[in-house]
C-alpha cells in the first residue's frame, strides 16, 4: 500500500498543515509505551512522556488545541489530561463514529483535525483523518497503520512520539514558537 504521504508535495502537507486547528492523541501506544503495571486492586501505573507534554504546551502557545481519544477509561489518563489541560474522550470503542462529536465540542472541522494512533482501532480514524488533515504513527506502531499516515514517527510511543508530530505540525506551518 502506497503511504498518503507520498502522494502529496511538500507545499500540500504546508497547505493542510495551515488548516489545522485541532492534534488528537490516542494514549495508551502513543502517549504511553502501551505497558500497564496492575497491582492489587487494578490498575497502578502508566508511564507518560514529559517531552509529549511539552509538545501539548508547544501547539497551545500555536493556538492549536490537543484532545486525548482512547479506548481505555482510565483515572489515570484522567489525572495525565488534566495536568496537560486538554480534552479527553475516553471509553470510544469506535473512535470514527465519535468524530462528529468531537468536531462539535473542539469547534473544528475535518481538515483542520490532525491525528496519532498506533493500533487497529485506531486505522479506521486514521484513514479518515488523512483524506483532509494530517496523520502519523509511533514507530512501534502496528505493521498496517504504517502505509496509511503521513508521518511515521522515529520515536516509539511513549518516547516523544507525539512530540515529534507535534513538532513536524509546527514546522510545516512555519511556526516559531
């Protein structure tokens, strides 16, 4: 399969660049290395990266928002979005479905949406994401994600991953911040 990213020049990813107002997350495999530590009474500990968060600051002070779409409803991934003040949608069992209505609450619209994800529930969104905005994938990220986002991160989830989307956003917009 032919990676989106090939098919469009460099002025196209600057162009949907521009557009983007809106960089979703899923977390666990992106944000997190996708381990979980359980303990007795459940889940204990995720590991986030701080250089991801910084890349959170780095888009806000851009005047772009990130929001958190994941799987998993996690006290845990609640506290991590509060500390980086960004909206989390969290229990999506079908993150596509609920696109609309995360364009609704974030005041975006399709081509101004940017997303990372690193597992088959996340190829569905993704997909839909790259006919307008932007899209990419952990380096660990599953085999069939790969060909279908514009940018495959050097980073593994969980490493600044998110950051390195986050930054190469920032760049083809030509931001300096």
């Amino acid at each position: 399969m032919v990676s989106p990213a090939t098919l469009l020049t460099p002025a196209e990813l600057r162009a949907r660049a521009a557009r983007i107002t809106v960089v979703l997350t899923d977390c666990d495999g992106v944000l997190t290395d996708g381990g979980v530590y359980y303990g007795p009474g459940g889940e204990a500990l995720l590991r986030f990266n701080r250089r991801d968060g910084l890349g959170v600051e780095r888009l806000r002070q851009a005047g772009l928002a990130s929001a958190i779409v994941t799987r998993e409803a996690s006290p845990l991934v609640e506290l991590r979005a509060a500390k980086l003040e960004v909206r989390l949608f969290s229990g999506v069992k079908d993150k596509l479905h609920l696109l609309p209505v995360i364009l609704d609450e974030l005041e975006a619209t399709a081509d101004g949406v940017a997303y990372i994800g690193d597992d088959l529930n996340d190829l569905p969104l993704l997909q839909e994401v790259a006919k307008h905005g932007l899209t990419a994938a952990p380096a660990d990220a599953a085999a069939p994600l790969k060909p279908a986002v514009h940018l495959v991160t050097q980073a593994l989830g969980g490493q600044g991953a998110f950051r390195e989307f986050s930054e190469w956003i920032l760049s083809l917009k030509g931001a300096s911040v």
